[in-house]
C-alpha cells in the first residue's frame, strides 16, 4: 500500500505538539506518489507513540519514546525531525519540573528552527520558551514570548497563550487578572471541545472568588473534568488548590486527604518538585495537629531539598493509608 508525501510544511504540523493543550496538529494528505522510506515512518511512529503517551500522562515512556526518534532523525540528519523531537522533550520535561533538561532540549531545539528556517514551529516555540520562562518565575520574559502568540490565527494555539499570560496575571496579582481570565474564557466558551482549558478556568474562578463555599463549587467542577479526562497534572493542582483553603479555615483532616491524594499523582508521575511543594504544607499540617508524622515528612524536605533522591521509589510508602499486601 502506498503512502500519502507530505510538503515540509505539512510534515512538520504533522510531527508538532500543540504545547500546552497536548494535541497533535495534524495535517492534510498530499497526493499519492511513492510509498515512505522506513527511514522517515519509523522515526514518525515513535513520534505518534510518544504523544500518545504523553497525552494519557506517561512521561517516561513518553521521553524513552521521543529520545529513540531523536535519535533515529539525527542518524539521517533529517532536521525537521530533530527540531519535533526536542521540542516533544522539553515538554514532556516541563510536565515533570525538569526544568533544566527541559531548557537544554529548548535551546537545542531554538537553533534548529532557525538554521533550517522552520518557520512553522515559530510559535509552538515561543509558547515553549513562555511555559519554561513561568515555571522558572521569569514572568517578565515570558510576557515577550506571548506577545507572539496571543493573535495567533490558530485557536489551540491562542488558547495555550491566554492560558499561560493569564498565569502570570494570576501569579504576580495583577491588576488587569480578571480581564485576562474574561479574555480566556471567551475564547473557550467560542471553541468548547478541549475541556482542560475549561477545568482550568474554574479554577482561576474559584482562585478569584472571596466567598469559600463559591470557591469551594467552582473547584469540585474542575476536579470532576480533570478526573473524566483523565489528567493526572490537573487533578493534582486541583486537590493542591482545594487543600489550600481546607488548610487556611483549619479542616485539616480535609486538606491532609487532599494533599497525600495529591502527592501520590507526583509521586507516580516522577515530579520530585511538585511532591517537594506538596510535602511542605503537609508537614505543617501534621505540626499544628501534633501529629508523628511530622518527622518523616521533614526528613523528605529535607532530603529532596538537598537533591538527594535516594529512596525516592519508596517515598509514598512512608504516608500510604492503603493496606500493603505482605507477598
């Protein structure tokens, strides 16, 4: 059976995460010449199972796959490839806070696009640079990157941007933060098929919100979406989130649930970060109610904080409230 070519173009968007959405941009097929060289679908259907991967939250299956089409690209020297397959890394290494190998395979990624004047990937890569420039709290620079994209002709790709510039806004409580959310939800209300962005706007509501019980709703409607979805990320931001306001008006038995149901999704997706910044306001729980718990959640703070993950495997062990089996 033949094979569809591709333009350079299309082959591009058809390689090309759409970055903080988890889609793939697909494109159209050109006409029916010859069939592809495994050389090229090889690389490509590691590609595809990567963003599989990804897309259902299997971060290190997905890095195993995207580093084998890296590696299978660059043995031909085939340059759009190389640029996919780093952008896919970064990625997939911000969804886990590796944020310094995610920056390397950004870089890499960077002077690729340029060289090979792949102009397509111009704004997947400013998205990138703004995500990464947020998570390393450089909100200034990633505010330049976004004003790329933010009247991008791509609505996933306008989407991500509001999404990103409206954390920021958030994050440095800005003024104009409202007025970016409306700007958010806009959109979204006008292109409703990705949910995510929908279960995130519910929680930018109830963060907005001064009334607890109005937080509180708009909360569990986001926790119902990410869990129908599936996403494991967004499901445990949210518990974070909710575990905050237990914790301030003293439900702490609420916010100790919700914080280890939490850091049992970090802890399975491999995020030593986002477990260590679980693992603070849990030890002040356990503090104020005098609990013994306080001491082993102190050792972990004080282990990851000094980079040292041995025993990481076994971490949730220590805070588990599920029976163990005895095999």
């Amino acid at each position: 059976m033949q094979k569809p070519s591709m333009t350079l173009r299309q082959y591009i968007f058809r390689l090309a995460i759409s970055l903080l959405a988890t889609m793939l941009i697909a494109c159209s097929s050109g006409p029916v010449e010859k069939p592809v060289s495994e050389s090229f679908s090889s690389p490509a259907s590691l590609l595809d199972q990567g963003i599989y991967n990804y897309n259902i939250n299997n971060y290190a299956e997905a890095i195993n796959k995207f580093e084998k089409a890296l590696l299978q690209y660059r043995s031909i020297d085939n340059q759009p490839g190389i640029a996919n397959s780093c952008l896919n890394l970064a990625t997939t290494y911000m969804a886990i806070n590796n944020n310094q190998i995610a920056a390397q395979y950004l870089a890499r990624a960077d002077a690729i696009i340029k060289q090979s004047m792949l102009d397509g990937l111009n704004e997947h890569l400013s998205l990138l640079k703004s995500s990464l420039a947020i998570n390393n709290g450089l909100y200034d620079h990633a505010v330049q990157e976004l004003d790329k994209v933010l009247d991008s002709k791509d609505t996933t790709i306008k989407l991500a941007a509001l999404k990103n510039r409206t954390t920021i806004a958030f994050l440095r409580s800005d003024k104009d933060r409202l007025q970016w959310l409306e700007k958010y939800k806009v959109l979204q209300d006008q292109n409703p098929d990705n949910q995510s962005h929908s279960a995130r706007i519910l929680r930018f509501e109830a963060d907005a919100s001064d009334d607890n019980e109005e937080s509180l709703s708009l909360l569990a409607q986001s926790l119902a979406i990410s869990q129908a979805l599936a996403n494991r990320t967004a499901i445990a931001a949210t518990l974070v989130q909710w575990a905050s306001l237990d914790k301030d008006e003293k439900r702490f038995e609420d916010a100790e649930d919700k914080y280890l149901r939490a850091l049992f999704i970090r802890h399975q997706l491999g995020d030593v970060k986002s477990s260590l910044s679980i693992l603070e306001p849990l030890h002040n729980i356990y503090v104020a109610t005098d609990n013994d718990k306080s001491a082993v959640t102190n050792k972990w703070i004080n282990r990851l904080s000094g980079n040292d993950f041995s025993g990481w495997e076994v971490l949730y062990s220590d805070f588990d409230t599920y029976p163990r089996p005895d095999y």
